[in-house]
C-alpha cells in the first residue's frame, strides 16, 4: 500500500510541474517550457534621452515582489514625458516569471 501511495504521490508532484503554470508573466504568449518576449505598448516616435527599467518577480505562483509602476519608475529616472513604454517578460517551467516595465522619455 505504500507503494502505490508514494506513486501516487510522485506523480501528482510531476504533472503539477508539467501541466500547472504556476508562476506566469501573466501578458502575452506564453510558452510550455519557457517565454521571452517584448510586447510594445506605446510609442510615440519621438527621440528619447533617458530610459528605465523595472521588474515584478514570481515564484512559484506562491510570492511575488517588485515595482514596475509607471509613477516608480518616472520617479527614479527623472522622465516627464514618457515616449515609448514596453513589456519583457520571461518564465520557466512555472518556477519563475517576471514582468518588466521600460519607458523612454525626457525631462
């Protein structure tokens, strides 16, 4: 009986890491085994002097952390006027993900 118990539990804990997402960058396509992709969000077209970045992270879909705030990251740059806005995100096996935020823009 403890055999099949153990199996059981085996695999339960083996289809969860192959059939659940747990941590998902939450936008755009995502990938079985892993994801990387850049989403533009908003453009402008205008030249810009100053960019910025900043991630949310996730683990395991049980903790996530970080600021990816427009206000934030204006705030650490210095840009008063945002020209372009774009989206990373990056995922793998449902372990981690995480979002990025880049805007460029001027004072």
């Amino acid at each position: 009986m403890n055999r099949v118990l153990s199996f059981s539990i085996l695999l339960v804990l083996i289809s969860s890491l192959f059939f659940i997402h747990c941590a998902s960058p939450g936008f755009g396509p995502r990938g079985f085994l892993y994801t990387k992709t850049k989403i533009g969000i908003f453009g402008t077209g205008e030249n810009s002097k100053r960019r910025a970045t900043s991630c949310v992270h996730s683990l395991l879909g049980l903790l996530s952390y970080g600021d990816a705030s427009l206000e934030f990251l204006k705030s650490r740059s210095k840009i008063q006027n945002v020209t372009e806005t774009n989206w990373t995100t990056f995922a793998i096996l449902g372990i981690y993900a995480n979002l990025c935020v880049e805007i460029s823009g001027n004072e």
